[in-house]
C-alpha cells in the first residue's frame, strides 16, 4: 500500500479514501478537501496492517470518515480494526466480497479481466470506467501515473488475497453508494450484498468512477434524506 495526503493542515476533521485498483491520487487532485485532512490509500500490491501503524492519524482528530472505493472497499475492511472508531464508514461502487457471482463482480469476467490485465489497462479498461467520453477526456487530462506492471501485479496480489480470505462480513460500513451505470461492478450484486447486510444506500447518476459528478470530498457524507434500503 502507499499513502498520499491530499491535504494535511492540521485539521479537526480526517477523511481516509481508500482507491480502487490500479488508481493514484493524480485523478483526484481537483476534489476540494474544504477544512478537513484528506490521507489517500492506494496499490493494494499488499494490504499490511503495519503500514498504518506508521499513520498518526488515530487520536489526532475530532471527526473521522472513511471512504473506500471499488477493490478499496475489500481493502479498507480488511484493515477495519484502525477504523471501529471512526464516525462515517462509506462504500462506494463495491463490496467486502469483491470477486463474487451474487455479490461483486462474478468470476468469469474478472478471471478475464486478470487474465488480459495488461491488454485492458492499455485498450478500453479505463473507457469502461466512466459513463460519458467527456468523462473519459478528461480522466485523460490527469491520468494514473502507476506503471501498468505495478498494477497488473497489483490485481493478481487482490486475487490471490481474495482467494485466500475467509468469506465473512461483521457489519462494518454505515452507508454505500451505487452507480446505477457501474460496468465494473454489476449493480445489482451491489444492491444484493447491502441488501441482504441491511446496510442503507443511495444510488448514483453515474458510472464507476462517480466523482466528477462532486466537487468535494464531503459530498460523500450520507445525509439523513438520502438514506434508502
């Protein structure tokens, strides 16, 4: 894993996003982080809880929300011991159980989305992400940054961890967000595991990648309108 703050000025509120695979924080640079600290989590070529022990944010802040985006979201839950006491605890666009036929993204296509990784990350992956080409364009204006090798090794190391991960979920997350027009993740598997986990979600105008539908990184905090199950 590797850790980027978007913002660290000392704060009283922390927002931690954990990113989906193959991103960095490049794409994200245009949020407004407003008056909170922004600590970025990306390439889960490993997922170590030693990593965050070197973070100091655990008592330093008085309001704490998690953010975990696609693969994040397996991510962050795995990690979920540093983050029982945060406020919000967010899922967007994924699921803890991330490579599922009912729940995340069924098995054939991911298993050939691993299989011709390096052929996707260089043709149409990046496509598929957005819902619009003005969307796309501009994700090409300030792309990802990572070598397309780190991130095809990055998707093999999530698989082998998913694999060898027990399927269980203890509730952990508020709230989720889900894009209607998601073509990474079947919207439906989505709405099946918060469903069935009673977790409260909001559905989205959007494709998986949602942000530039949002200015700001607290546009992401469930207000009590939009909760919905």
């Amino acid at each position: 894993m590797q850790f980027h703050w978007l913002n660290e000025k000392d704060n009283e509120n922390l927002i931690v996003f954990f990113a989906g695979w193959s991103f960095d924080y490049k794409p994200f640079e245009f949020m407004d982080c407003g008056n909170c600290d922004v600590l970025f989590v990306y390439d889960y070529n490993s997922i170590t809880e030693s990593k965050f022990e070197t973070i100091r944010f655990v008592n330093n802040y008085k309001h704490k929300t998690l953010l975990a985006w696609s693969m994040g979201v397996y991510a962050a839950y795995k990690l979920k011991d540093f983050f029982k006491d945060f406020d919000t605890k967010v899922a967007i666009n994924g699921t803890v159980f991330p490579v599922d036929n009912e729940f995340g993204i069924p098995e054939k296509p991911f298993l050939l989305t691993l299989r011709h990784a390096k052929t996707g990350l260089e043709g149409k992956f990046y496509q598929n992400i957005f819902d619009k080409n003005e969307e796309f364009d501009r994700y090409l204006n300030t792309p990802v940054e990572r070598s397309i090798e780190n991130r095809v090794d990055e998707l093999k190391s999530l698989y082998d961890d998913i694999k060898n991960s027990p399927k269980e979920y203890e509730k952990f997350y508020d709230f989720a967000f889900i894009s209607k027009n998601d073509k990474i993740i079947p919207p439906t598997n989505q709405i099946n595991f918060w469903k069935n986990f009673k977790t409260p979600y909001k559905i989205l105008e959007s494709g998986h990648f949602p942000y530039y539908n949002f200015k700001r990184w607290k546009d992401y905090e469930p207000q009590n309108n939009q909760k919905t199950i």
